[in-house]
C-alpha cells in the first residue's frame, strides 16, 4: 500500500468514488481512496436507485442535472454496466393542496431549465398503467428523470477514477488521522500509515466516527429506511416511469417486471446510537413487517395489484439523515484541508455525479463553481454537535420528507434553545418565533384578538396585515427590534487595519468611531462575506454579521490570518445582546435615557460611540437595515432586560412599537438592502450586485482587486434588480421566474410586499440589456404571470433623508 498520498478519500460508496472520478477528471492522479469493507458495502448497495433532479434551490438542481448528464455517458466511457434508464419520473398529487405545490415546483422546474410538465390523472395511469386513478387529482412528469443500478454506477465511477491513476484500497479500515500545524497529516490505517495533504470523508453513516478523529462533529443519524421487492406483476413494463405519491408517502419503481415499493412514515426509526457495530459491512438490518404496515396498506390504495404480488424481500438499510435536510459538504473550519461529504438524506445516488464533481472543484480550485452554500458545513453551529439535537431534528426532516412544503414554515423540533435574554418578555407580548441556526427570533407580533401562531397556506399568511403594521409604525414612530442573534466578531491586535485592508473591498482606515459597510470577497472577486465593521480603538475592530453566518465568516477571516500573531479574532455573539431601535421619533427615545449627545451632529450616520443608557453602559452603532434613523444598540447579555424595559417605558408616548423578522424583511426590500446567501453570493460581485459604492480601489491591495479591476475593465452583463409587480398584495418567496415574453431571463433571489410602496417587491439579476429602470417584464409567482417593471433603486428615502436625519 502507498505510504504518501496528495488525497486520501475515506469512503468507498458512490459519493467517494465519484469524488475520486472528477479529481482525476481534473488532472490529480495521486488519489488514494481507501474503505473499511469492499466498494458500496454501505448505504450505496441498498440504495432503490432513483434518481430525480428538481430541489428548492437551482444551484442543487444544477448539481442533480449535472448527475444525469454525467450517468447517461458513464457505461460508454467505461465500458462498466450502470443499468441508467430516463425513465422519467412522476409524481402523484392526492389532495388538492398537493396539487397547488405541483403547480409551483413545476413552474420552478421551468425557472430551473427542467422540462417538467403538468399532467391529467388518465395521462398519469397512462404512463404508471397499474396505478388506482381514483383520488388523483393531477399530476407532474419530468421525462429527464430515471433510475440506475446503485452499484454499477459507483464501479463504473472507480474505474473510471482508476484509469486516471487513483489507487482503491478496499478492506483497508482508517483507525486515526494525525494532524500537524492544525491541518491533516497522516491517515493511519490498519494496514499502515499514507501521508497526505487533504483528507477527505466520504464515510456515509460512518461520517460521524472519522470526524471525530480529527475533532469535527458530523452531526449525521443513521435512519432505518425499508422498501420491497416484489417478483413480476402482471401489467408492469419494462422501463415504465419510477412514481412517487407523497400523499400516500409511498415510492414505486419497475425491477425487472416487478416493482420496488418504499416511503417516508411519520415515525422514523433511529438506527445505531450508541455507535455502529464494528462488523457492520455490506449488511442489511432485520426487517420490520410491522413498522412498514401501514405504508404497505397506503401503497396498495394507489397500486392495488402490488397487494397480490409475490414479495421477494423487504429490505431495512440505513440511511444517512441530517438535521435540516440538507447534506454536508466543505472544508471543516476547525481543520485544514479536512473535507465533509456525507449526509445525503436518501438522496445519495441521484446527487452523487454533482458531488463528486463539486468535492474536486472546492479541493483544487478552493471553491465549487456553484454557490452550495445551504450544503456547506460551515452552517452548522456548535449546537449541532449535540446528538439530541441531531436525532430530533433528523427525525422531524424524515418524517417531512413527503409533507407538503408550506412557505415560510418553521422546524419545530429541538426549540427553544438559544433565546435572547428577552425571549420570556417578548413571548408574553405574543411574539411568534422563528427560528434561525438554533436562535429564537421574533418574526411578528400578534394582536390581543389573534392567535399567537403560523397558520401555513397557499394565500396570504395570516400574519400579512399585522406585519404591514409593525412596518407603517416604524416608518412613521418607532419600533423596537430584539436581533441579539446577529453574529459579532471582535478583532484586535497591532496588525488589526492592515489585516482589515487586506479582506475587505471598502476603505478600513478611518477614525476610530468609523463604522464601514463592507464586503470580504474571494480571488475572482465574488463576495464571500457582508458585514458592518466598527471601529472601537485604535487596534480594535467590532464586526457584525448575520445569524447564519457567523461561522462561516469566523472561518473566511481565520484562513487569512498573518502568521506574525499580530491579530486575535474572537466570536463574542453569546455575550453580547443587540437591541435595535429605529424610526423617526428613534432619537426622541434615546434622549429621555442618556446623557451623551446623539444629535444628528454629535452622532452621526455611520459612527459608533459608547453611551450609557440608563444605568447600562452600551456600544451605539448608528446603522440601520430598515432605512429609518436608527441604532443597533449592542450590551452585555445581564443588561438586555433592563434596556429593553427602559426603552419601552420612555417609548410609550411615542408611539413605539415591537416589530419582528417579517417586517424587517419588507423594510429592507423597500430600501434595496441586500442579503448574503440570496441576493449576492461568492457567485457574484459588488459591480453585479450594486455594492460599487463599497469599492476602494484606490486604497491599496485586497483579495479580489485584481479581478474587479479585469471585470471592471471587461464591463458587466448582468445586474442585480428591482422590480414591482402590477398586482394587488402578493407575496414572492424566492426562485420565482423573471420572463421576457416566454423567455426565462432571471431568477429571483428575494421577494415579498412592501407595505408603504403598498406593491410586491422582487430582486433578481438580469441581463444588462434588460436592467433599465422602466423596462417592462413579467414574473411568475405562485405560478401564475404578472407584469413586472424593473425600477430605480432604492423604492424607499432614495436620497437617504431618514436614514441621515
């Protein structure tokens, strides 16, 4: 065996040999892949082979496109039987708000480039003959999808990786990773030690265990996931579409004239807590007749001949399930050149291709070429090391896995867990919570005469007129916003400017009391981070930046760190709470409670200073994201309550109010704020995105400045926009399509309804030829078209009165 490896892939399934393919693809030919059994002795060899392509996000639809395209010219280039077959792929709608969500994912399909189609229930038991029309009310078919044999795909995968030079080591267990100067060194096996630059773990279930051998949690649950096999069934041909009724939580697939029939229960079974038995290879668990009754009499109401059939095997493997349903990708930030995939919640095999091929560009080229950023790990927060946390939200994203999928519902599970110092207060004042990377956020607040609760649907949410509200309040009074959430970064030390300058595209060097929107960016100028730096000191920087963000900016900022110790970072979010204030009578508050000067003259937009407000020493930053006179007012966690209650008592006359998540949203859609993760990304930059204000070119070297100064030079081609749709309240999510005529030209990254414009607000990228003010398109929402124009920015104070006041 190889002693000296340039990457070690630990893991032999589809996802590890698919990594293993595109690295070589690529050009690295000193790959060693390694597992403890032989190739696909986990979750791979019990995989039913599936493979569909439409997710919530266009860029993992991209990824799953990109499988298929990969899959169907696999065989020729191998010469490795795959058994691909686009057979297509149907889904059933039983209900009538099933179909509702059909005719939206189908509309998305469309934004997405997939040729998914809406169909008759006759056109449905046409294409799936053996299916009960009865209590169908439609149907969606997307011809692209298919169905692969799980092993065959993943050998052909290894040969085509080791043709190229990789080298598989099966029957081969990893027992250690070494590592040295705080990145991997050595994987130590049981055949021997191979000295490597890159570790990456593709262990599936085992994911966890190797994580731990290095000190990064996994925070992955095995779940028990059974399905039959069934012998031929008369009326079932071959190569007839795979068929999913979500209704009936129930899967079905042509094998060989007989069918492969499983699905998501609502009382999951966590497998293996304790740890997974060391001789736990190629195997299957026993089966549960009893646990998979009640999906077998579901499945037989849509496919009655199935209950007559010859049942060759019911077959109990486990499956890899993540807290939010969403899989594990990335470089560990705790470890460098440790890469994560795993936790691909039984969908594994449809998205392995795009993986593999995301998994080589991030290990060669220090990203993937999509913003896979919902995939990434560093979303998950240290609470999600907890396995309580872990099997309780696991189990709620199985049991979801065929519910209908509401807009703007919240997990219920695992809550509360992180809470403000305010959260009991506020909870009596009837706020709804949301909740964000573990944190309870108040999205609204309800009326006396309304109940405190979410009420999920296709139409306006409940909550619509008593945020609009919150938002008229604060725009013409005052409200009081609890974001204790927001991550905080303090950096210090002699060589704080200079590393500062070097990060961000916006000019650092500035007074101390300078608070600087800027943006860190990558080297091909995308923008990896957007944040507000404040500057406390003359060596001392306060960074603030969003809920979900903290630590992947934590990570961005340490990678970059200078070797010389001349910087110290430290994440100080739970110390610290922040109470925002804003509106016009915002200052009229704060001079009722403090003594320091907050004139527009003494304290003006864009500065920071430290105040006493009452008895409570408090960093003042005056910035706002709602577009009004404002202060994010940021204190030691034992002084929130008091704040908040001095504040409320002095806001009284006023008229000052309490406003939630939902307002702020439509707050800052008026204003044009952006968001990081929607409507810029490392997939963009601040010329697309209208941040060319926050662009210091002048000021010296910054990672990225080449690159803006070639794009800059080159000229852009498309652009982030504004639009307003010509109808009466509506409310856009997200993803929505952006039309030409019947041409799709953008995307929508952020949307919903901004009650003093009284007109729903879209934001999306468009062409340059297309992003004039006044240009006329139309936007597909909820599936149905609307007129849209592209407007001037901002909606809201476009010459920043209030916000400068």
């Amino acid at each position: 065996m190889k002693d000296q490896a340039r990457v070690v892939i630990i893991g032999g399934g589809i996802t590890g040999c698919s990594i293993a393919y595109h690295l070589t693809a690529m050009g690295w030919k000193d790959v060693v892949l390694l597992d403890k059994g032989e190739l696909t002795s986990g979750a791979t060899f019990h995989a039913a082979g599936l493979v569909g392509q439409l997710r919530a996000s266009v860029n993992i639809t991209k990824m799953l496109k990109y499988s298929i395209e990969l899959y169907s010219r696999l065989e020729k280039e191998t010469g490795q039987h795959t058994a691909w077959s686009e057979v297509g792929g149907l889904r059933i709608a039983s209900s009538k708000d099933r179909m509702e969500e059909l005719r939206r994912s189908a509309a998305m399909a469309k934004t997405f480039g997939l040729p998914m189609e809406l169909i008759s229930p006759k056109e449905a038991c046409d294409l799936f003959p053996v299916m009960e029309k009865k209590g169908i009310v439609g149907a969606a078919f997307l011809p692209t999808d298919g169905q692969i044999d799980p092993s065959g795909v993943t050998y052909a995968l290894a040969k085509g990786a080791r043709d190229r030079g990789a080298e598989i080591y099966t029957e081969t267990r990893v027992i250690g990773i070494t590592l040295k100067n705080g990145a991997v060194h050595e994987v130590i096996t049981e055949k021997g030690k191979i000295k490597t630059e890159i570790v990456v773990n593709a262990a599936g279930i085992w994911a966890p265990e190797i994580g731990k051998m290095v000190g990064v949690p996994i925070p992955i649950i095995p779940m028990e996931h059974q399905y039959i096999i069934t012998k031929p069934i008369e009326g079932v041909p071959r190569g007839m579409t795979t068929m999913r009724d979500p209704d009936l939580l129930v899967y079905f697939r042509e094998e060989v004239g007989g069918l492969i029939m499983g699905g998501y229960e609502h009382n999951p079974i966590p497998w293996a807590l304790d740890g997974i038995p060391r001789d736990f290879t190629k195997k299957l668990l026993k089966s549960n007749y009893e646990h998979f009754e009640p999906l077998s009499v579901l499945a037989m109401k849509r496919v009655p001949p199935i209950g007559k059939a010859e049942i060759i095997t019911l077959l109990n493997g486990p499956e890899a399930f993540t807290s939010d349903g969403d899989f594990i990708m990335g470089e560990a930030a705790e470890v460098k050149n440790f890469f994560v995939s795993a936790g691909f919640c039984a969908h594994g095999i449809a998205a392995a291709g795009g993986v593999g091929k995301m998994m080589a560009e991030w290990i060669i080229e220090g990203r993937p070429s999509l913003d896979i950023w919902r995939l990434d790990i560093r979303r998950l927060g240290a609470h999600h090391a907890s396995q309580k946390y872990a099997l309780d939200r696991s189990i709620e994203v199985y049991a979801h896995h065929y519910s209908m999928s509401w807009p703007y519902e919240e997990m219920k599970s695992a809550r509360p867990l992180r809470m403000s110092p305010l959260y009991h207060r506020l909870k009596k004042m009837r706020a709804v919570f949301g909740e964000k990377s573990g944190w309870e956020r108040p999205n609204w607040f309800a009326p006396k005469d309304v109940g405190p609760k979410d009420q999920l649907g296709w139409g306006l949410p409940n909550w619509f007129k008593h945020v609009g509200k919150e938002h008229q309040t604060v725009r013409t009074k005052a409200g009081i916003i609890d974001q204790t959430s927001f991550g905080k970064i303090e950096i210090k030390g002699p060589g704080a400017l200079q590393f500062l300058q070097r990060i961000t595209d916006n000019q650092m060097d500035k007074p101390v009391g300078s608070v600087t929107y800027t943006q860190m960016l990558n080297d091909k100028g995308g923008i990896e981070c957007d944040l507000s730096v404040s500057r406390i000191g003359e060596d001392h920087f306060y960074l603030v930046t969003g809920t979900a963000f903290i630590k992947h900016d934590l990570s961005w900022i340490q990678k970059h760190l200078p070797d010389d110790r001349s910087v110290t970072v430290n994440d100080v979010t739970s110390s610290k709470s922040c109470i925002t204030l804003c509106g016009p009578q915002a200052r009229n508050i704060l001079k009722k409670l403090t003594m320091d000067d907050v004139s527009n003259e003494g304290f003006p937009y864009m500065t920071c200073k430290q105040i006493n407000l009452g008895y409570a020493p408090v960093l003042a930053i005056r910035i706002t994201y709602v577009g009004e006179l404002g202060w994010e007012l940021h204190l030691p966690v034992e002084s929130a309550l008091y704040v908040y209650d001095a504040i409320g008592e002095a806001g009284k006359s006023f008229g000052l109010v309490n406003a939630g998540y939902r307002c702020i949203e439509s707050l800052r859609l008026e204003k044009g704020y952006r968001y990081w993760s929607g409507d810029i990304s490392p997939e963009y930059t601040p010329y697309e995105a209208g941040l060319d204000f926050c662009v210091k070119l002048n000021k010296g070297e910054f990672i990225g400045r080449e690159a803006l100064l070639a794009h800059k030079e080159k000229g852009i081609t498309r652009r982030l926009c504004c639009l307003t749709l010509q109808t009466g309240p509506l409310m856009p999510v997200g993803k929505e399509a952006i039309l030409d005529g019947d041409k799709v030209i953008g995307i929508v990254t952020s949307g919903g309804y901004g009650h003093t414009i009284k007109k729903p607000i879209a934001y999306g990228y468009l062409p340059i030829d297309h992003s004039k003010p006044g240009t006329r398109l139309q936007i597909e929402v909820a599936a149905k078209r609307y007129d849209a124009t592209v407007e001037k920015e901002p909606l809201y104070d476009p010459e920043n009165r209030k916000v400068k006041g």
